[in-house]
C-alpha cells in the first residue's frame, strides 16, 4: 500500500515537470503574436508594407508611420536571424545591451509602463534564447545554433 501510494506520488510529479516543461516554451503563436497584435499591429501588420516594399520607399512609408510588414512566423524571423539579422533585438532592446545605453527605437512600443515593457520584452528574449545584437556579418554559426524561435 505504502509502495503503491510512493509510486502513485512519484507519478504525478513526473506529470507536474513534464507539464513545466511544455508549458514553459515560448512560442510565435501563443506568446509573442498576442503580444504584437496590441503593440506592434497598427505599423507592422498586414496592411504593411513588405520588407521589400518598405526598403523601396522607406520615406513614403515612414512619413505614414508604417514599419515593414511583421504579421507572420516566417516575416518576424526574418528580423531575427534572416534579411534583417539583429533588427528585432537592436531595436526592442532596452538599453541593457546597446552600445550607447539607450533603448532600441521600438522598446518603447513595448508597453504603456515600464513594468508592462519589461515584462514583454523578456517574452521576446525567451522566444530568439539568444539575445544578441549582432548584425548579419557579424552573426557566428555558434550565434544560429543558439536561437530558438519556436513557431
Ligand atoms: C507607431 C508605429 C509603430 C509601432 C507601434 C511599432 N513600430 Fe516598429 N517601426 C515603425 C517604423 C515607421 C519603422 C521604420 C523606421 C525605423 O526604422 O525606425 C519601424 C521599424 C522597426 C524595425 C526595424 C525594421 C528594419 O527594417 O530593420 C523593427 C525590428 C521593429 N520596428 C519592430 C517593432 C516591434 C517588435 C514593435 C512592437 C513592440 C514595433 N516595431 C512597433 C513603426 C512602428
């Protein structure tokens, strides 16, 4: 009876960790998405421009106050560790991590207080697993390997 009820114990722990465990992976869809859709959307959403589009006219778009389009899995990456390696960290940094100190552009969109900005930012963090900054030629293959980004 005592072993039964040992085993019984040992089980639903192993059920607790290996639920931790899945639930603590940030992904695109549940975690970092939401987020973007309230801070991110109204410049960088579906009616954006694309990448390429946007680099074409970057004034035009600007003056409108619209970012590059950043409204799917693929398109987000992109400023991670693609076309615009480094882009999303340089700029949501805040300031931790920047040569100068400052916050990245974009941090500020993060949230309406800091508590509510940092706590975004580290869903962002979780989510690349390899903050750094680092520009294209810069980016090592030890630095690729290091990145999560689950869909
Ligand atoms: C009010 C509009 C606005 C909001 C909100 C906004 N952005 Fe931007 N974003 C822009 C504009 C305009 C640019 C292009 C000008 C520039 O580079 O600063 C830009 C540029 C960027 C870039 C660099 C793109 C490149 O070409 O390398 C990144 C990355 C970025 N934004 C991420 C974000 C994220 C993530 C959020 C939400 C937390 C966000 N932005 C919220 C307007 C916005």
């Amino acid at each position: 009876m005592k072993r039964a009820l040992l085993g019984m114990c040992i089980l639903a722990l192993a059920g607790t960790v290996v639920y931790a465990g899945s639930h603590s992976k940030t992904s695109y869809q549940d975690d970092v998405r939401p987020i973007m859709e309230n801070q991110c959307f109204m410049c960088h959403g579906d009616n954006a421009p694309s990448l390429e589009e946007f680099d074409a006219d970057k004034e035009t778009y600007e003056a409108r106050s619209q970012g590059p389009r950043m409204s799917t899995y693929a398109e987000t990456v992109e400023f991670v560790k693609g076309e615009e390696t480094g882009a999303l960290m340089r700029r949501l940094d805040d300031g931790s991590n920047t040569a100068d100190g400052n916050p990245g552009n974009m941090y500020d969109y993060l949230g309406r207080t800091d508590e509510e900005r940092e706590k975004n930012l580290a869903v962002f963090k979780k989510w690349v697993g390899h903050w750094t900054l680092k520009r294209a030629d810069d980016l090592t293959e030890k630095d690729k390997e290091k990145f999560k980004l689950a869909e």
